[in-house]
C-alpha cells in the first residue's frame, strides 16, 4: 500500500509539474473562469482529455507514434496556425474593447458552444500537450513496471486539481477584473502567449 502510495505521489507531482507551466490551454481555462463562462465544461474537457492523453501514454501508444515523426511536424503546424489565430483574436480585443467591463450574466446561447469547441480545439490541437502527457508522462510511466497505472492515476488526479483550482478560483479575481482596462491587460497577456507559443511551435516543426 505504502509502495502504490508512493507511486500515486510521484505521480500526482510529476504531472502537476508539467501542466502548471503558463501555457495557451492555462491561459483559456483562466480567462474562461474570471469571465465565469462555461467553466464547468471547460474544466471537465480539460481534466478528461488529459486523463485520455495520459492512459494512451501509460499504454505505450507515445511510443508508435514518436515512430513517425511527420505526424509530430504536422501536429505542430497545425496546432501552431490555432494558437496564432487565436492570439490574434484576443489582440484585437485589446485594440477594439467593449465599453463594458467583465460580464458576468448569461452568455448567448451559442456561446458556450464556441467555449467547449475552442477548448477542445485548444486542447487536441496542441502539441505540447502530446509532447507531456504522452510521452514524457508514457515514459515516466513505464520506469515504474507494474505500477505504471498507480503513477498514470496520480497524474490524472494533478490535472483534475490543477484545472479545477484554475478554472473555478478565477473566480476570485473577477472584482478586480471588473474595469474595461484590466479586461484588455488579460487579452493582452493571453495574446502574448498565444502568438509566441504558435510562432514557437510553427518554427519547431
């Protein structure tokens, strides 16, 4: 018991030490959960695809397809033109805000359509996170023989906590958020990121 405890931390740790890293899917879930739009789903699409993510690569799929590395330039192509259309959409929110600070009453309907769709596109679209949950956690998991799913359990459970505490403890800053001017500083920021991971990913490939 002591022994799968272990491995259950090392696991949790090593997850959570590669998803709190500031990235474009951080930067959504935390954008989506100060504006208090959609987060549960986003929340839940984030915790679940990693989960997936993870399992194929505690089951050695990382390894196959690390064996065909046009698949990795494509991924990165495409995940790099999302980023960059993405970032350039919050920049133009930045040069063209609304007069209103953040909303936070209901959305229009096909909005939190657009939330769950971007996510998943944010989410399966992006290379990185392949690169850490698939095979850097894969081949984490395998040093750990017969426990390998005791360490993969851990991980799932990191980015359950970690998603859920970004998403929903947003919440907290949304009376700080609450000018036009903090609005277009977070935009900024997310446009930022956005564009040199996508720049970043486009070169790499």
């Amino acid at each position: 018991m002591t022994s799968a405890l272990t491995t259950a931390a090392t696991g949790f740790g090593t997850g959570l030490s590669l998803i709190v890293a500031i990235g474009a899917q951080n930067a959504f879930v935390l954008r989506q959960g100060i504006r208090r739009h959609a987060v549960l789903a986003v929340v839940g699409i984030c915790a679940l695809s990693d989960a997936a993510l993870i399992a194929l690569g505690v089951g050695g799929v990382g390894a196959v397809v690390v064996a065909w590395p046009g698949a990795l330039t494509a991924v990165g192509w495409i995940g790099g033109a999302f980023l960059l259309g993405y970032g350039a959409l919050a920049a133009r929110r930045v040069l063209r805000p609304g007069t209103a600070g953040l909303a936070t009453d209901g959305e229009a309907a096909g909005s939190r359509r657009r939330a769950v769709l971007t996510c998943l596109a944010m989410t399966w679209l992006n290379p990185h996170v392949y690169l850490d949950t698939v095979f850097l956690l894969g081949s984490v998991a395998a040093d750990h023989g017969a426990q390998r799913w005791t360490f993969g359990l851990g991980a799932v459970l990191a980015s359950v906590c970690w998603f859920a505490a970004l998403g929903f403890g947003a919440r907290l800053l949304s009376r700080f958020l609450a000018r036009p001017t903090a609005w277009r500083v977070l935009d900024g920021l997310v446009a930022a990121t956005m564009i040199a991971l996508g720049l970043t990913l486009i070169a790499g490939s």
